[in-house]
C-alpha cells in the first residue's frame, strides 16, 4: 500500500502529468500507484520530491508507527 494516488491527487496532478515531471511513462504511475511496481529508490525519491514529501509517508505503512507491524 503506497499513498502515492492521494499525494498526487492533492497537487491536482495527473498521472500522466506527474509522469513527466519524474521522466517515467504514465504506466509506470499507474503500477506504482496500484501496488503493482516496486520503484527503484531512484524513483521513490524523485516522487516523494515531487509530491512534497518524504519516503516514509509516501511508502511506509501508517498503520505499523512503531515498526513491529505485529510482531
């Protein structure tokens, strides 16, 4: 589960519009967004960059804030 869609959302951006400001294909937005694509970390810190905010939001579960995610 990623938050990439809302991040995106909330700057008015299209996938295709974000797309070409990171130089990917609109695809690879869709994937991403649909949990279907891993990013590279390239990747992830140019849309984190992109859509103002930082890795562990964008990326990191918000259910699991302590890190055990149910250990």
């Amino acid at each position: 589960m990623n938050r990439v869609k809302e991040y995106r959302k909330r700057k008015s951006l299209s996938q295709m519009a974000l797309a070409k400001k990171i130089d990917v294909a609109r695809q690879t937005i869709s994937l991403i967004e649909n949990d279907k694509y891993n990013p590279s970390l390239d990747l992830c810190l140019k849309l984190a960059h992109e859509l103002n905010t930082d890795l562990n939001t964008l990326f990191w579960d918000g259910d699991a804030k302590d890190g055990s995610k149910g250990n």
